[in-house]
C-alpha cells in the first residue's frame, strides 16, 4: 500500500508537466541541434517517475527516517516547479536555476540513499543524468533566447 502512496506523489508532480507544456511560445524558441524532439520527454520521464516511486518506496521500507526521504521530497517539488517556471512563466533563467537545483537535490539523494539501498539510490543515477542533460539544455536555450521570457499571451 506504501508503494501507491509514493506514485501518487511522483503522479501530483508529474501534472506538472501535463499542465504547464509546450506551446507556440517554445516552438519558436532557438534551441541547440542536441535538443530532443518533443515526443522524447514525456517518455523518458515516464520511465523516470516508476523509478523515482520505487526508488522512494526502497528507501522508506528499509529505513523511514533516512534523510534520503528529504531529497526524495524536495525532487518532486522542485521538479515539479520547472514547468511552471519555463512554460507558465516563460522565465527560462528561473527554470534553469531551478533544474541546476534538481540535480544537486538528486544527487544528494544518490549520495544518502546509498547506505540504505543500493538499489535505490541507483534507481536514480539515470534521473541524475537526465537533469544534467535538462539543466544544460535549459542553460542553452535561455543564452540563445535571452530576450524570451515575456510573458506574453500566444
């Protein structure tokens, strides 16, 4: 039952990024060649959410005041944030800001969830990689698109 607890969280945050998504604003953006297609997101993080829940669930079954149970919350909340600050906000700089956090925040959970399970903490070695990946694409975009963040109506 704990298991359901921690995919409906990682499901909240995800809405995230069901509400806030890519639009005509972001379309016209200059992004770099390494940008994925569109269609790759939602895939990939799909993956990455059943990792991050059972990642979670490890942690807390094996040791429930572990500190890796405060990175593992603080994730959700800053991931769930970047939408919101890239697409409903259109401030690139305060997303990237916010995807750089992330990956310090998914590290520390590497870091701590390691002496409890090492399978766990593993579970988010791909998520670590991933938000570098983000945070470095968010960096691009917001340098080729300094004058973007209006947030003006399409």
């Amino acid at each position: 039952m704990a298991f359901f607890v921690f995919a409906a969280l990682v499901f909240a945050t995800s809405l995230s990024g069901a509400f806030f998504k890519p639009d005509s604003w972001y379309d016209r953006l200059d992004k770099p060649g390494w940008n994925p297609p569109n269609w790759v997101f939602p895939v990939v993080w799909s993956v990455l959410y059943v990792m991050i829940a059972f990642a979670g669930w490890l942690v807390w079954r094996l040791d429930p005041s572990s500190i890796a149970l405060i990175f593992w919350g603080a994730q959700l909340v800053i991931n769930a944030a970047w939408s919101w600050l890239f697409f409903g906000l259109r401030r690139i700089d305060l997303a990237f800001v916010d995807g750089t956090l992330l990956w310090i925040v998914v590290a520390l959970f590497v870091v701590t969830a390691w002496p409890v399970t090492i399978l766990g903490a593993l579970l988010f070695v791909p998520y670590l990689v991933w938000a570098l990946m983000a945070a470095l694409l968010t960096w691009q975009v917001w340098q080729r698109n300094p004058h973007a963040g209006a947030p003006a109506a399409d």
